[in-house]
C-alpha cells in the first residue's frame, strides 16, 4: 500500500480569475494539460513502484525514482501555486505577521522581492522561484529546476512561482521579467500566511 498517490485538483477560482495578469488560455492549458500531465505521470511511476517491490514486472529503480521525483514534485508545486494566487490587486501586500517574519529573514520586503524575482528571472532552464520555511521558522529564498532539483531538505516551499515557458510564453513571449513584476499582484498572501503558520512556529 502506498498513499502517496495524486490527484488533479479544482482550481480555487474560475480560469479567468487570474487576467490580465495570467490569461484564461494559460490557466487552462496549465491546469488541464500540464498539471493534469504530472499527476498521471506520477500516478503511473508510483504503480511501476508497486510492481517493481511486488515482482511483478522488472524495472530500472533509478529510472522509475527520478521520473517519480519529477513528477509527483511537479504535481505538488502546481497544487500549492494555485493556492497562493487570487485575482489582481493593486498595492498587494502581506499582513503585518508575514511582513515581520520577512523582514526578520531578509531585512526588508523590498530585500526579499528582489531576491526572490531574482531567483525566477535566472533560473537555468526550467523551473520555480520558491520561499522555503524550516521548522524554526527560517526563512530562506532559492530556485528549483525542473520540479525537483537544487531543493533544501529540510525546508518546506511556502511562497513558489512557476517560470517554466508554458507559465508565461502565451501572454509575455520571452519577457520573463514582465511576467514576474506583475506576477506579485496576484500572490494570495493570506494563503502564505496560512501555510506559514501550519509548517513549524506560528508567525
Ligand atoms: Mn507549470
């Protein structure tokens, strides 16, 4: 028995919810093709898993592990980005608990945002601009490639923003940084507030 299996879940607002900040067409090519993609996936790694322990089929572990890495990490960030985004507000800003622990961590707001969109901006290849948390409640900004790679153990992701092409290429073409700026409209802070709060000390 295994529970780690996955599962494509509604989007939190309707398609057009996000506009103009991220198309309707985005969101629904980004949740029904791509997202839909990593669960099946990693649902069918997670099988292959299964049946390679059962003997019942014969299997390269190392393929059939960095193709669950891939996946289920992949399904999971799409789960969390739809999450901590809402429809576009100007000036949006976190409350004045998330602000302070940001503040703590990185000296200022505007420090962590230009870290952070740093990171999204220069990420080689494909992959996210994620705010980590650790049980002490430290704070650390960084990238993933991919779904899964240059991760810190021991941090869990509590802000992520997806920079993959299919992210961003229908409404920005090649301007990345663009698509970040006003990426920050539509962070849904009270949900960063909320994981914040579950994962280690409150803030
Ligand atoms: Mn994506």
């Amino acid at each position: 028995m295994n529970n780690k299996k996955l599962a494509l879940p509604l989007l939190p607002y309707s398609y057009n919810a996000l506009e103009p900040v991220i198309s309707q067409k985005i969101m629904e090519l980004h949740h029904d093709k791509h997202h839909a993609a990593y669960v099946n996936a990693g649902n069918i790694a997670l099988e292959k898993l299964e049946k390679i322990r059962l003997g019942e089929m014969e299997g390269n572990l190392r393929e059939v592990m960095r193709d669950f890495s891939f996946n289920y990490n992949g399904a999971l960030l799409h789960s969390l980005f739809w999450q901590m985004m809402r429809p576009a507000q100007e000036n949006n800003a976190p409350d004045e608990k998330v602000r302070q622990a940001i503040d703590e961590n990185f000296g200022s707001f505007d420090n962590f945002k230009k870290e952070f969109s740093g990171a999204a901006t220069s990420v080689e290849g494909s992959g996210w601009a994620v705010l980590w948390k650790d049980k002490e409640g430290r704070l650390m900004a960084g990238q993933l490639e991919k779904h899964n790679l240059l991760g810190l153990n021991d941090m869990v992701p509590i802000l992520v923003l997806d920079v993959w092409e299919h992210a961003y290429y229908l409404d920005y073409l090649n301007d990345k940084a663009s698509y970040v700026e006003k990426w920050w409209q539509v962070v849904n802070w009270d949900y960063v507030r909320h994981i914040m709060g579950e994962v280690g000390q409150m803030v």
